[in-house]
C-alpha cells in the first residue's frame, strides 16, 4: 500500500478520499511547525502534500528522495522551491480555483464591514449608547473598487462588486483587452498602478508574491492613495510593507486595511501591525469556509492520485 504524507491541516473529506483510492495516510496537521521531525519522516514517502507553512526547500527536496509528487493545499506556492522540484522531475499540483468563491467572498465582506461598521455598533449599543449618527455608514453603490490582478478570484470579486453598482477597476499586464474579464464583466482597465491608485475607494490585492510584486505596496503608493481609500490582501504577505502601511493608516494617508496574510506567519508579537485599530487582522481565512476546505482536500487527493499514476492536470504548476 503506497503512503501519504499530509503535513499541514488537510480537510477530512480529502484524507478520506486517499484512503478510498487505497493509500495509507499519515496526517499531522502541525508537522510543518516541526522541522527536525518533518525532515526524518519525508525520506519514506513518494507523495507528500502541503499548505503554506511547509518549506519545501532545498533542504526538503533534497532529503525527499523518493518524493515523486507534491500536492499543495491552496494556489500560494512562494514557499515551495518550483525550479528546484523541475530540476527533480517533481510535479506541484495546486488546488486551482477551489477557495477562488470564499476568497471573493471575503473580499466583499471586507468592504461591507468598513462601510457600515455593524461590529462597533453592536459594541456600543450594549454599553447603552444609541449613537446613529456615529453609525451613519455609506453606500458601496457608485464606489470604486481598484483590483491589482485580474485572475480567477479577482474576476469573482468583480462579478459579486458589480451586482452592488460598483465602478470596477483593473490593473494587471498580463490581461489582454478581448479576455472574459474585461469584455464580459464592464471591468475597465487601467494601463498604471498610478491611475488605480487615484480613482480606487477599495484596493484589492491578487497577486502572487514574486520579486515584482513584494513591496509594491509602500509609502510611495500610499501617498497617491484617496485618504478614504481602504486595502484589502487577501493574497501574499510581503507585498504591502507593513511598517510603511501602519504609518498612512495613523497618518490618515488612507483609510484603513484589511490584512489577512502577513509577512511573517503566524502574526509575531512585535509586528507593528497590532498597534493600529484601523488595521483589521485576520489569521489567513480568506480562502477557509466549509465548502472552500472541501473542495480543496477532494481536488489534491484526486490530482495527486491522477499524476501519481501518469496522468496528465490542469493543476500542475511546474
């Protein structure tokens, strides 16, 4: 009976889904947070599947010596070593468009929140407050939303953004002016960061984190910002700045953030972060609903499988 190794939080769906396909499975949900540990137990194992707090680095795939496929729990894959996994002959799949929804979702929740603070409300009415115009939000309606990427998720973003009357906004080099998301859904798109960065009330990040895109997000793209202007990344840590954000947000530059992936994870005591209120934290969740983590179990156990056994995937990255 051939062994999978899951390190990271695995959806039971999908570990059940392996052991039909008759493999035999051994799952730690905080192996990844355990790296001597991790590095003893690979040697034995031809298909091993991650998340995102796995290194797989040259360390790893140099002790995996067996591994003949790897299987990543999401799409992020800056912590694993693509050229080196090529040069082994090691195929990634990734959980193409499985948690894209839940991430859209997200996206959409965000801006809710910051134009109609229901949160604080509820806080301040059992104090015993009745404050309504404290409370008084404003429409997402005739808002702008600026996207930075123009992919799957961004294209959900933009479809549930136009259902409320908000003027959508594009930026992304790789979008050719006939693709689906430009023609099919009105999404107008802006030929310079810049422009984006003038018009947009919101500021979506979908992007993979690359040495193009880590600190695209500085002092200097905040200074062009509208001072009602809230981001929201959904995506990669380390493409905002985090030190240059906390300063436009408690310089009133902008607005606010809503950061749910950090550069540095889980979040560090000393991150600057955490001083400011008007920087709303959540811990990489964007993508985690129940149907988000069923998909995404199910769609790695199949492709693992699928490849495994010669099969061709859309789902191979590398």
């Amino acid at each position: 009976m051939e062994k999978v190794l899951v390190t990271e939080l695995m959806w039971e769906d999908g570990i059940e889904r392996l052991r039909s396909l008759g493999y035999e499975v051994y799952y730690d949900p905080d192996l990844s947070r355990k790296r001597k540990e991790l590095l003893q137990l690979i040697p034995d194992y031809k298909l091993i599947i991650v998340r995102n707090e796995t290194k797989v680095d040259t360390e790893f795939l140099q002790t995996a010596k067996q591994l003949r496929v790897l299987g990543r729990l999401g799409v992020g894959v800056d912590n694993i070593d693509l050229v080196g996994a090529r040069k082994r002959n090691v195929p990634v799949i990734v959980a193409r468009n499985a948690n894209a929804t839940s991430v859209a979702e997200y996206v959409m929740a965000a801006m809710l929140d910051a134009s109609r603070l229901l949160p604080e409300a509820n806080v301040d009415v059992r104090k015993g407050n009745w404050n309504r115009k404290v409370f008084t939000g404003y429409e997402l309606n005739g808002r702008t939303l600026g996207l930075i990427g123009l992919g799957e998720i961004a294209h959900r973003v933009a479809r549930r953004a136009k259902a409320f009357g908000m003027e959508v906004i594009g930026y992304d080099p790789f979008v050719r002016p006939y693709d689906n998301i430009l023609q099919e859904l009105g999404v107008e798109q802006v030929t310079e960061l810049d422009m984006l960065y003038k018009r947009a009330d919101f500021i979506s990040v979908h992007v993979p984190l690359t040495e193009t895109t880590q600190y695209m997000l500085c002092e200097e793209a905040f200074q062009k910002m509208k001072m009602n202007a809230f981001i929201i990344n959904s995506a990669r840590g380390g493409i905002i700045h985090e030190v240059d954000l906390v300063e436009a947000v408690e310089s009133g530059e902008i607005a606010g953030a809503y950061i749910d992936v950090v550069e540095k994870e889980p979040i560090r005591d000393d991150s600057p972060l955490l001083r400011c209120d008007k920087i709303k934290l959540s811990p990489h969740i964007a993508g985690l609903t129940i149907e988000a983590q069923s998909r995404t179990a199910l769609l790695i156990a199949e492709e693992v499988h699928k490849v495994y056994h010669g099969g061709r995937s859309l789902c191979v990255v590398n």
